[in-house]
C-alpha cells in the first residue's frame, strides 16, 4: 500500500517535470493552409477606426485574422523592445517609431508616416468648468486630465504648453496653473475618456479624432489654434523585421491607406496622408 | 532452509531494495521540485538586481519620480494603516468576543476585499465617491473632492488592505486565554480596562504583525488606485504606479523603485518574524 503510494507520487511528480520541460520547447508555430494572425500594435488613439478597418479587411481576406493591442505608443514600444512578437506597430508620434527603428526592431523600408492629427479640448457635454479655451485651463479648481511625458499626446500636450509658456500673453505662470490643475496623467488616450464621460474630470487635452461618432453628444470638443502646436500629430507604422507574416503585413497596409481605410480614418476625424504611387 | 523460507528471504531483500531505491528516487524528484521553484522565484528578483548598475540605481535614487513616489507611498501606506487599525481593533475585538446576529455577515464583508480583484474595487470607489458617484455626488455640494486626490489613494488603500489587519488581529484575540479576562472582570475591571490592560497586551505581537501585513498590502496596491486614485506624480503617483508609468520611459527609474519596494518587502517579512517569535 505504501509503496504503491510511493509510485504514484513519483509519477505524479515526473509528469509535472515532463510538462514543465513541455512547457518550455513547445514554440507555437502555425499549420499551413491554416488561418494566418496578424498581431497589430496600435496606438490607443486608433482604437475605433482600427477595429472598424480590421473587420473590414478580415471580410475580404479570408484566411488572415488581425488582432489588435491598443495601448499608449510608449507601452507598445517598451513591449516591442522587450521581445513581443509583433507583425505591424503603428505609433501616435514618429518618436517611439524611430526608437524601434534605430534599434533595429523594424523593417526599415516599410516605415511610412500615413496620418494626421489634431489636438484639440474636450469637456463632458455639460461642461461643468464652463471652459471655452486655451485660457480656460488655467483658472483655478479645474479638473484636468492630461497624458503622462511619455504617451504621445502628453507629449504633444507639453510641447504646446511650453511654446506657450515662450509666449508672454500667457507666460511660465500660465503653464504652472495648469500643471497644477491637473488631476491625473494617462498612460493612454482611451483611458481618458471615460473620466470626461463621467464628468470626474472637467477638461482634457486629447485628438480630434477622440471622440467617437457614439460619444458626441457625450463630450464637447474645442478646436486649439495651430499657433502653439510646432509638430502636428505625425503617425507612421511599419512592419516588425522579425514578422514572419510579411506578405499579410503588407496588405493589410495596402488596406488601410486604400480608399477604405481612408473613408474610415477620414470618417474618425484623422487626416491621412495619401500613399506615394 | 527449506525452499519456501529462502523464497520469502529473497522476497524481503527485493522488496527492501525496491523501497530504498523507490525513496532515493522521490527524494530527488522532490529536490528537483523544490529548486525548480526557488529558482522560479529567485531569479526574477535577482534580475531586478542584475540588470541595472549600482551607479544607476543610485542616479535613479536622486530623480523627482521615484522620490515623489517612495514619499508618498510611505506617507499614504502609514495613514492606511493607521486608518485600519483605529477602525479594526474594536471591530476585531468585538468579533472575537461576542456572539451576536450578523457577526458571520460582518466576518464576510471584513474579509471580501481579500478576494475582490483591485480592479473591482478600484470602479466601487469611484462609482461611490467620484464626482457624480453615489456618495460623491452630495460631498460634491460641500466642495469636498475624494476622487483623484492623495486621500482616494488611502481610501483605496484602507480597503483593500484591511482584511490583513483584521482578521490576524481577531486570530490574536481569539487566541488570549478567557481566564486572565475573567480574573481581571471579577476584581471589578471595566471591559475598556479589560481591553486595553488584558486583551490587547496580550494579543500584541499578532496585531503589531496584522498592522506590518496590512501596510504592506497598502505599499502595493495598484489596480484600485489607478482607477479611483488616478496617476499623478507627487500627489497620486504611488510606488507600483511610478514602476508601470516608468517602466514606459525610464526603465532605470522603474527597476530602482522596483528594488525598493523588494528590500522593504523583505524588511516586513524579518519584520513579521522577528515580533511573532518574541510574543509566542
């Protein structure tokens, strides 16, 4: 009786070695003829006309799935470089884009700039703070949210605040009001939204194309004069040289900067910039 | 000898050969376990260690984001834990020495937070004490702001970290010997004096290692207080939201604070150690 205990502790224990070594070899790798998944990294910002364009591609190619991870462009990166297996990044500044490039993380030459963006203020609809612009932000007791240094549109955000801090209609006192309203720094635009949406927060710094067609009468956008903003929100996207999708990669590329991609991202309140013949 | 009595011989001396060998083998399986796992757990945190150069630790140590966020941390995890203890005492106390309707509903809703993700509390808060929150709403009108403030990071704290306090502090309580209690009533002490000179003496060293549990729960806290908290250096950025923010950026900065929070996680658990020895 023991010893029969015994035995079954020694297979137990050995099947729980062999699985963990299993564990360990086993790659997943892809049966042919089977569905190919193409693993896009896409900057949060594109959350709605990735998913719309996404479907809209997967209708048309059968055989290739697209999954999706929206996430500020600065997690993505940090992802990429610590050893994600990716097949397209597309990033909300050509900074973290470059950061991959010239760590040899991307395949150099399908490296393209394709959309603009704008910043712009949003409030919840009722706008509890009653603010109506720039100046706005800087009055004392307002709730702002912004996005951390890193995130692209925090980036952007601070870029504006500094040109105008330069400025001496609004000067370095104007920006230190700010700052000083702000309630919380995001690590991504779509986690902002939901604060505006349930008026925790008075006003935000975002894009254009941040609200969605669902959430207009929600939220109420104030355009921001392009006088402060030096660098307009610039978004490339290129495929990883470690892909091994290459060929799906390219056309879903070929997708988005087509005419359907286009109407979407045109639709979301983005510009694209049209594809070099 | 005949031929049946060396068969059984032979027998035994199989049997006890097969035993030992049975035995060497499941001892070094277990061995092989064990060091897979300690190593699972170890390597990790030395990496933590490994990857980042004293003289970059010790940079890191000197930028505003990672001592914004060791200060606050400390600051708010004390409060919690303050917070947790004037509120759980009596709370334990009355639990483990009373029988009353309800005691097993109040037992359940103390410990929930153990087991309720940070994620859910962290939306709970914010839908009781945001701004338009169920709470929120009227403290709105006295223009007191809980929401994305230092004190919805105590908040978040004291909640997800007060069943650690509570239920050591009630295993303490249960586990004072009724007999002093009663002697110390029967020479005419108030229950208060019976509390405070008896119960809670005695019962120190489960409650001092409840309150090290509890900060350190408080320490580490991440989910609700991202959500209910928000992330803003110096003011609601803690430690674990200054590694995931960092980590973004400044990877030195996230692997510093990183290192900090494994030091004084060791420090608790001596700490736990060292003060339940010396009382039990």
């Amino acid at each position: 009786m023991k010893r029969s205990n015994q035995a079954t502790l020694v297979a137990v224990s050995l099947l729980i070695v062999a699985a963990l070594m299993v564990a360990g070899c086993t790659t997943t790798g892809e049966t042919p003829g089977e569905t190919t998944t193409l693993t896009v990294f896409t900057a949060a910002s594109l959350t709605g006309a990735f998913t719309d364009i996404g479907k809209a591609f997967e209708a048309e190619n059968e055989g290739v799935k697209v999954d999706f991870v929206f996430d500020g462009s600065q997690a993505l990166r940090t992802q990429i470089e610590h050893g994600a297996a990716v097949d397209i990044f597309v990033s909300a500044n050509m900074k973290h884009m470059n950061a991959l490039r010239d760590g040899g993380f991307m395949d150099d030459d399908t490296v393209t700039p394709f959309l603009e963006n704008s910043l712009a203020l949003v409030t919840p609809a009722d706008n509890p703070a009653g603010i109506t612009g720039l100046a706005d932000l800087a009055n004392p007791g307002v709730k702002l949210v912004i996005g951390t240094k890193d995130v692209p549109f925090g980036d952007y955000t601070r870029q504006m605040l500094d040109n105008m801090a330069a400025d001496p209609e609004y000067g370095e006192d104007y920006r230190d009001a700010v700052m000083e309203n702000v309630i919380s720094e995001e690590t991504a635009v779509t986690s902002v939204m939901p604060k505006l949406m349930l008026g925790e927060a008075d006003v935000s710094i975002v894009y254009v194309s941040d609200i969605s067609k669902d959430d207009r009468d929600k939220l109420k956008r104030f355009d921001i004069p392009s006088e402060y903003i030096t660098e307009r929100p610039i978004y490339p996207l290129g495929i990883l040289a470690e892909s091994p999708h290459k060929v799906e990669a390219e056309s879903f590329i070929a997708f988005v900067r087509g005419p359907d991609g286009s109407a979407t991202l045109t639709d979301y309140g983005f510009d694209p910039i049209p594809a070099e013949e | 000898m005949d031929l049946t009595q060396f068969q059984q011989k032979s027998e035994v001396s199989r049997h006890s050969s097969r035993t030992r060998l049975g035995r060497a083998a499941l001892t070094l399986l277990i061995a092989v376990l064990l060091a897979l796992f300690l190593l699972f757990v170890t390597v990790p945190i030395a990496s933590l260690f490994l990857r980042i150069s004293p003289e970059a630790f010790l940079r890191s140590l000197a930028e505003p984001v990672v001592l914004d966020a060791l200060s606050l941390s400390l600051i708010t995890a004390t409060m919690s834990t303050v917070i947790v203890v004037i509120f759980g005492t009596p709370l334990a106390l009355i639990n483990a020495r009373h029988d009353y309707r309800g005691r097993d509903l109040v037992d359940t809703l103390t410990d929930l937070p153990i087991v309720l993700p940070p994620a859910v509390a962290g939306i709970a808060l914010l839908m009781a004490f945001g701004r338009r929150g169920v709470v929120g709403q009227y403290l709105d009108l006295f223009g007191i702001h809980i929401a994305f403030t230092t004190v919805a990071v105590i908040l978040a704290q004291v909640f997800v970290a007060s069943p650690f306090y509570i239920r050591q502090a009630k295993a303490s309580f249960e586990a004072v010997d009724r007999i002093y209690e009663d002697a110390a009533r029967t020479l005419g002490a108030s229950p208060w004096a019976v509390a405070r000179r008896i119960t809670i003496p005695l019962a120190w060293g489960g409650l001092i290692s409840g309150a090290i549990l509890s900060f350190a729960r408080a320490l580490g806290e991440f989910g609700a207080t991202i959500m209910f908290a928000g992330n803003f250096q110096g003011r609601t950025q803690t430690m674990p939201l200054a590694i995931y923010t960092t980590m973004q950026g400044d990877l030195d900065a996230s692997i510093s604070l990183a290192i900090i929070l494994v030091m004084i996680s060791f420090a608790v658990i001596a700490a736990v150690k060292v003060v339940t020895r010396r009382n039990f």
